[in-house]
C-alpha cells in the first residue's frame, strides 16, 4: 500500500460506533484509500482490522456505507504491481463535503 496510514494517525480515528449518532451528512471522514475507480472513506475503526466507511466500487451510483477489511485493502494489486493509496483528512471533512460520497 502507498502512503500506509501510521498507526499513529489510526490512532486517532474514532473507534467503531462512536460517531453513529451522527447523521451521514455529518460524519466525519479521516482516511480516503483509492485505486482506480474504487474509493473507501473511513470513518472509524476498531483498532485491529475493520474500518466502517463508504465504498465506491467503480459507479458512485452505488456507493454504501459499510465495513472495511484494512488487511484486505493492502493485499489489493493491480497489474503491473500498482497497490491502493491512501490520502488523510487531516482535519476529518464531513461525509456532505465530499462530492463522491451520496448521502440519501
């Protein structure tokens, strides 16, 4: 993975269910993982493994929020060799400032 968040920067990322009272406009979104046409923007994370996020796997017609295997995103490769980036939010933007992110 490019760019790999440090766990320093993880570390400050709500833990999971700590930001679901606010509404989806408002979430705040830390860490944004890209490849291609696919997007993760993550909101919170457990700690270990599991980001919880809004997925964009190629058509943001169907983008959802849902949860986020760190492990898995750093295994994905592309041929020739090209890994999923990693851009942060540093402040964390609201999910609403996020052209990409479609909030229903």
């Amino acid at each position: 993975m490019w760019n790999e968040p440090t766990p320093e920067k993880l570390a400050k990322l709500p833990r999971l269910y700590e930001t679901e009272k606010a509404p989806l406009k408002d979430k705040p979104i830390y860490l944004h993982f890209f490849i291609g046409r696919c997007d993760w923007f993550i909101a919170e994370y457990d700690g270990e493994d599991l980001f919880f996020g809004y997925a964009i796997l190629g058509d943001s017609r169907f983008g959802e929020w849902g949860y986020i295997s760190f492990k898995e995103l750093k295994q994905i490769r592309v041929p020739p060799g090209i890994e999923v980036d990693c851009e942060v939010f540093d402040p964390p933007l609201k999910a609403s400032e996020i052209e990409e992110i479609r909030i229903k």
